[in-house]
C-alpha cells in the first residue's frame, strides 16, 4: 500500500528539516525509513500522521532534531564544498576571459558572501519545510534567497573599484593554472556530489561567451548576444531540470 500524499509529503520536510539543521545524513535517511515504514502500518488502520506522532510536525520535527546530534564534521566538508565550487565558477570565468585581479575586498567577501548564502539556504529550508508556507511565498523566499547573493557580489566588485586596496594580479603561467586548478575542483566536487549540474552549469556560463566573442561579430553585438546567451541558457536547463522531476514525480504518482 502506497504512502497518502500527506505522510509523502511530511517524511520529504523531515528529511529536509534535519540535514538543514546540520545532521548527519545516514542517521537521518534511516530515522526517516524506520518512520516511512511505521507510517505505512498504521496508515492500513485509517490513520494519519498527526495521530501517529501526537504533535504537529513542527513540533515533531524540532523534537526528533533536538534528540539528534549536530554533525559538525559534515557541516564543515560541506562548507568547504561550497565554497571551493563557487570560487572555481568565479576564477574559472576570469581565467577564461583575461588575467585575474582581485583586490582585497574581493578576496575577504567572496568567502563570506558565499558562507552566508549556504547558512541562509539552509534556514529558509528549515523554514520552507516546517510551516504551511504557499507556492507563491515559497518561491519569492527562493528568488530573494538567490538574488542576494548576486546584489551582495556586484556591491564588492564597485565598492573594490572605487576604494584603493591592496589587490593581486595573476597572469601567464599563473592564470593558465588556475584555470587548470578551478576545472579540476569543479570535475572533483561533483564526482564527490555524484551530479553533473556543476560541469554542465561551467559550460552554459563560459561556454556561449567564449564562442561569441570569437565571432566576427562587433563589440556591440558580442556584449547583446553575450547578456543574452546567459540567462537563456542557464533559464532553460533550469526549466528542463523543474520538467524532469515534475515527469519523475508524475511518473512515480500510484494509478487510482
């Protein structure tokens, strides 16, 4: 007998819920199964998951996470994870276009920015999946959860062109290994993520601008085609990635 749409959609929020709130993740794919399989026992006797838990599931949720552990050692690999995959995104880019430049600015708020946004994510999971939140509300927090970090990384990038400070120039030799160095952290990070959408995002970013700006085309046209290029293709492989799990779940729906 398959789940109901209620106790499918509350073991998806718990499993959400707890990595968010930095547990380890075998603990929580097993407190999850032990639950799924419970949840289907009593689901043949006609009941629902609030009287299977006796709590709401916020309430259970923050029960069950406060009995678990803080996985200190993954939040850190994930950290370092991260952030060594956006650097690898930023440096491979300048590397790709010409020489890399950072002022001091840059090289201290990067890291920061980017350790934010994965705190930030993580507790607007937390949020998302522990309270009755609409569709509507749901994706505006995702879209100001996204547009932050950008707003945040183009402030430093004026504020280091407008304020003196000490800056470091990589070229020749130097650019072309760290060139070598972001390919081989972006291929390592997503051997170890076991997903392809980092390579394949590397490629849509840097991919369209390298092909155009080696047409014939004028400056003016390259730089149209160029801010064009990128959200066109960035958009549509998102939009192919929301209409393969949208199939997937469809697909996995029991018959009636």
């Amino acid at each position: 007998m398959p789940l109901s749409k209620e106790s499918e959609d509350f073991l998806g929020n718990l499993r959400i819920y707890l990595i968010s709130s930095g547990k380890n993740e075998k603990e929580v794919d097993e407190i999850v199964g032990e639950l799924e399989d419970h949840l289907v026992e009593t689901e043949k006797r006609g009941k629902s998951v609030a009287e299977v838990t006796g709590l709401t599931p916020r309430q259970y949720m923050n029960q069950i996470s406060a009995e678990m552990p803080i996985d200190y050692k993954s939040i850190f690999k994930y950290i370092v994870m991260v952030l060594l995959g956006a650097l690898s995104f930023v440096v491979l880019g300048d590397a790709l276009s010409g020489d890399l430049e950072y002022s001091l600015f840059v090289l201290i708020g990067y890291p920061l920015v980017f350790t934010g946004f994965l705190f930030c994510t993580a507790a607007v999971f937390k949020y998302v999946s522990s309270h009755p939140v609409s569709r509507t509300r749901e994706w505006t927090y995702y879209a100001i959860l996204g547009g932050a970090p950008v707003v945040l990384l183009t402030g430093l990038l004026l504020l280091s062109g407008t304020v003196e400070a000490p800056t470091i120039l990589i070229g020749g030799i130097g650019r072309i290994c760290a060139l070598i160095l972001a390919i081989a952290v972006i291929i390592g990070v997503s051997i170890w993520s076991k997903t392809w959408i980092m390579i394949i995002l590397a490629i849509l970013l840097n991919g369209p601008e390298l092909l155009i700006q080696q047409s014939s085309f004028s400056e003016e046209t390259k730089l149209i085609l160029t801010g064009v290029s990128l959200p066109v293709f960035v958009g549509g492989y998102v939009v192919l990635l929301i209409l393969k799990e949208k199939k997937k779940e469809k697909q996995s729906r029991p018959v009636m």
